[in-house]
C-alpha cells in the first residue's frame, strides 16, 4: 500500500485536528506543516516551515492541506496546483467567485486533484438522507429552514473571522456548508438569493439571513448568529418533504427525528439512518387529518392508501414516526469525515474516473449562493 504524504499549511485548532485524525489513517502520514505564526518545535517525523511556499515545493509532500483565512486560499490553492500538488482546500473555496474561478481554472490547466473541506456531506445521517431523497422515498423535498446559533466568546473583535477582507463575512466563511448540505439534499440549483443581516458595530456583523429559491421549487430559509454564549449554541436543520418532516440537530448532524409516510415497499429504507428507531406507527385509515376542527363541514373522502401533495398522488399506507442518533461522540463522527476526504481525494488521484463526493464545482456552487446572499 504507498503512503501519501501530506503537509499541512496553517496549524490552528484545526490543522492539528486533522493531525491527529490522519495519522490514524495506514496509508496517510503528515511529513510538513508550515506556520508562521506557531512555536512550535520540529518532530522527527515532519518538517517544520514558516513559509507556505517552501512546504508547497516540498518534493516529499504529496497532498497539501490548505487550512488559513479563506482570504488566503485562491493563492496558496492555486500556487500548490502549479507546483505539482494535489490539494485539500479548507472551506469556503475562495472568498469571490472570481477567486473561486481562478482555481477551477488552474485545476484544469494543472490537472491536479482538489477538493473542498465540506466535510459535512460525509456524514452518515446526511449520506443516508441523500441516498433516501434520491430513491424518493420522501417525495419531493419542498422547504428547509436552518437555524445556527453559534458562540463568540472564542472571537474577539480583532480576529480574522470578523474582517470581510480575510473571511468573506459569516455566510461566506460558515454558512457556506449549509448551502452545500441543501445542495446535496434537494439536488437542485439556485434561482433567486435574497439576504439581509444586522452589526453589533461598524466591523461586527454578526447576525445574517438568506432565502434562496431552488430551480425545482425548493424554498430554503438560513440564519446564523455568532452572537452568543455557549451555553446556547445550537443547530437545527427542518427539512419539509412531500412525505416527510424531518429535524436534525447539530452543526455536525448527529441526531434527529422523522414524520414520514411510507409504503410496505419503502418503510424499511429508513432503517438505513444510523441508531433508527421506530417511536409510533400507525395505518393511513387510522389516523385523522386535523387540518379541519370538527364541525368545519364536509369531508372529502381520500382514498386510504393515498395522498396528494403539491398535485402528485402518493400511494402510501402507514405513518411512521422515529428517531435516529449516530452512537459516536461529536469529535468521533467529525474525525470520521475528516479521514474520509483524505481517503476520497486519494482515491481520485488512484483512480482518475472516481468522481469525487465533493467537486471543485460542488463547492463553487455553495459559494456563489453565498456572495449573493452577502451582498
């Protein structure tokens, strides 16, 4: 089995995170990480630089890891494909789309592998939902709402992820994952972007919005606030199917619920979500449509092993209503994603027919959904 070698530039809290979840990995060492604002002594086992440019020129680095400011990526992206190097980017791709265009053009004019950190779409909850929306088990997927309440306590007002220059501003830099999510999801592509956000002051805008229209009639709500305790940090993710509601909790998805009205041919596709349970089910000739008071008039007479959503009959017989929870830590499942998009760009390297879960495209999509929304 070869060993790729991997060097790192930028090694925050996260650069070392990935450290660590790699080296767990058989066929994946870390032999570079540059960093110029670290002290940090030099292990036997990589080689320490203060400038990213000599890690990039490194003949031992196979695969360099971009992990800076996202103002720094189409630079150091694009610079690391001319040198002959595969790379993984840090989320978002770049902060502009003419960044962003900058290195799908060096990639094609290299052909050197890259993808994207949006790690999230190796989620299996999320994996598993995409694989049930495009058996469509649930119908067409209609409406999403995302709510991110984020912490700042770890964000003073001089840090990078304030400055729109160095970070895009929170939809760019954050929200650009959510997009992705409603992208792989709903499998459609944007139409309309509307945005609106509010300051705490004149350099913090810290509380943001979009609604985006989806070409497939996709309507999709987004709010992040990093302006908050802790304490109070929370995600949910509301998706509205034809067939379906579904919550999921967690900026990294770990749990949630489903509502879902099923056929004796799909019920047994959602035992696929991890740690899935069934907490009620019942016959459709069981169960009583409260969209009416009683009293309100006449009843139309539905067929009992059908609905209508949007104009579309669904033959379906029974509602099932469950939970499903991935029996992992947060830091396990996010090590997991992390080791699986190292494992994925490696395979594309191997293998130049495998596509990739996440494309240089797929992640130019989420960011122009993003500038818009930002602007």
């Amino acid at each position: 089995m070869r060993k790729y070698k991997i060097g790192i530039i930028g090694y925050g809290g996260f650069g070392k995170f990935l450290h660590y979840w790699w080296e767990k990995l058989p066929n994946v060492e870390v032999v570079a990480i540059a960093d110029p604002h670290k002290n940090f002594p030099s292990d036997e086992n990589y080689v320490v630089y203060r400038d990213w440019r000599e890690l990039i020129h490194d003949e031992n680095v196979d695969i360099v890891s971009i992990v800076t400011p996202p103002g720094l990526h189409t630079e150091m992206a694009c610079e690391a494909m001319k040198a002959g190097k595969h790379v993984l980017l840090e989320k978002p791709v770049a902060i502009s789309e003419e960044g962003g265009l900058e290195i799908i053009e060096t990639q094609k004019q290299t052909g050197m592998v890259i993808t994207v950190d949006h790690m999230i779409r190796y989620n299996p909850i999320i994996q598993n939902l995409i694989k049930l929306g495009q058996a469509g088990t649930f119908g067409k997927l209609r409406h999403v709402v995302v709510n991110n309440y984020a912490q700042d306590e770890a964000l003073p007002a001089e840090h990078w992820f304030w400055n729109k220059e160095m970070s895009g501003g929170i939809l760019i830099e954050h929200g650009v994952h959510f997009f992705d999510i409603v992208n792989a999801l709903g499998n459609q592509h944007y139409t309309e972007v509307y945005g609106c956000s509010d300051s705490r002051n004149e350099n913090q805008r810290d509380r943001v919005a979009a609604m985006v229209l989806y070409n497939e009639g996709l309507i999709a709500n987004y709010y992040h606030a990093f302006s908050g305790p802790g304490l109070f940090e929370q995600t949910t993710i509301h998706l509205a199917y034809d067939l379906a509601r579904i919550e999921i909790e967690g900026w990294m998805p770990m749990k949630g619920t489903v509502k879902a009205l099923v056929n004796s041919e799909n019920k047994e596709q959602l035992e696929n979500l991890p740690g899935w349970k069934v907490t009620e089910a019942g016959g459709l000739n069981t169960l009583r449509d409260v969209s009416r008071p009683e009293g309100w008039g006449s009843e139309d007479v539905q067929p009992e092993q059908a609905v209508v959503c949007s104009g579309i009959t669904y033959q379906v017989d029974e509602m099932r209503s469950g939970t499903f929870e991935i029996p992992q830590t947060k830091g396990e499942v996010y090590g997991k994603c992390v080791q699986s998009i190292v494992l994925d760009i490696i395979q594309k390297i191997e293998n130049k027919d495998h596509k990739l879960t996440i494309t240089i495209e797929d992640a130019f999509e989420s960011l122009k959904t993003a500038v818009l929304a930002s602007k």
